[in-house]
C-alpha cells in the first residue's frame, strides 16, 4: 500500500500560514561621504590641537601667546585712552572758541556802546557849540540911565538876533554885569551876546524869564 506523501500544501492555511512576502527587518540606507569622513577630520583636528598644547607647554611657547594676547589688550585701551584724549582735547578746544566768541561778542557790544556814548557826546558838544540868534535874549537896565538898555537890544539886533526886549530889574540884581543862560545848549549863544556887548562875565543859571538875559550895571 503506498503512502500518502504530507507536504506543507497539504494542510488548509489559516492567517498564521500567510507570513509576508521578501524579506522583513529595518535596513539602514547608503551613508554620504561626509558623514563617514567626518569622524575621521574631527579626531585628526582634536590629535592637532592637543599635540600643538603639549608642544607649547613643553617649550613654553604658550607664555608668548599669553604676552601676545596681553599686548593686543594694552594697545586697544592704549588706542581708546588716546582716543577718549582726543576727544577730551576737542571738547575742550570747542569750549575756549566758544568762550572767545563770547568775549569778542561782548568786546564788541562795549565797543558799540562806548561809540554810541561818544557820537551822543559830540552831538550835544555840537549842539552847546552852536549860536542861535533866534534865541530869546532878554536886556535888563540896572544903571538907571533911561534908554540904556534899548541901545543894547539895538546893537544885537544889528548883529542878527531877532527876538530881543529892553526891560527894567523886577528883583535882586547882581553886583556887576553879567549875561546869563539857562539851558547848556544856549551857553554859546550866551557867550556870543556877551562878546558882541563887550561883556566879559557869562554864567548858568536857573529860573530865568528868558533863555538868556544880560543884565547891565554902572
């Protein structure tokens, strides 16, 4: 009797007999040329560096570098002081410009004031130098000669002044004869009718009835 061949076939499959097709697991992909150089570049450079340490320390390399490090710090503060200087120098040079502007501006203003003050004097020198014949001059008779003092009135009309009166004393007189003014801007005026009438005494005074008065005396 022959037997019946059993193979895997033969049996009805159920889901435990469905496995997945190919292969199963998780495959890494194709790694970059950097990504496996770079392991490599990183242990040279750290070799480098302490293979460059033990060599400056050996030959005491490394205290230079320390001196080089501490100058470059020295020259920059050096580098800012001088600049901070500078600065300091400016500011301070600005300031004295400034000062000298003021002082030339108030140099000036007194300059100014002094001209003014001076062009002022002048004009009033002027004005007192300046003869007005137009002025009132008032004649006084106190010699008690009648006529006396229209014969005066009469010789400074003749010599150009145009108000003119004789009149006789009101009041006190004085003890010799005398021209009297009463604004300083008539004393030319004063001094020019007191030389036209041969007098010598010329005098300032206030409260008089006309700007300038000649009072005739013996």
């Amino acid at each position: 009797m022959a037997r019946d061949k059993v193979t895997y076939e033969s049996y009805e499959q159920d889901v435990f007999d469905n496995p997945p097709k190919g292969p199963v697991g998780v495959h890494r992909g194709s790694r970059s040329v950097i990504s496996r150089i770079a392991p490599f570049v990183i242990v040279i450079l750290v070799a480098a560096l302490c293979g460059f340490g033990a060599w400056a320390w050996v030959t005491g390399e490394y205290k230079n570098i320390l001196n080089l490090n501490t100058s470059s710090q020295t020259a920059q503060t050096s580098g800012t002081e001088k600049k901070d200087s500078s600065d300091a120098k400016s500011d301070s040079t600005d300031s004295s410009d400034t000062k000298s502007e003021n002082t030339d501006s108030s140099n000036a203003q007194s300059d100014s004031a002094a001209t003014d003050n001076a062009d002022q004097s002048a004009q009033q020198d002027q004005a007192a130098a300046t003869v007005n014949k137009a002025t009132q001059v008032r004649v006084i008779n106190a010699t008690g000669i009648s006529g006396y003092a229209g014969q005066k009135a009469d010789v400074l009309q003749i010599a150009g002044y145009t108000s003119v009166e004789a009149a006789n004393p009101t009041g006190a007189v004085p003890t010799s004869t005398v021209v009297w003014y009463q604004n300083e801007a008539d004393k030319a005026t004063a001094e020019d009718v007191a030389s036209t009438l041969g007098i010598s005494a010329v005098e300032q005074v206030q409260g008089l009835a006309a700007p300038i008065t000649v009072v005739l005396l013996n």
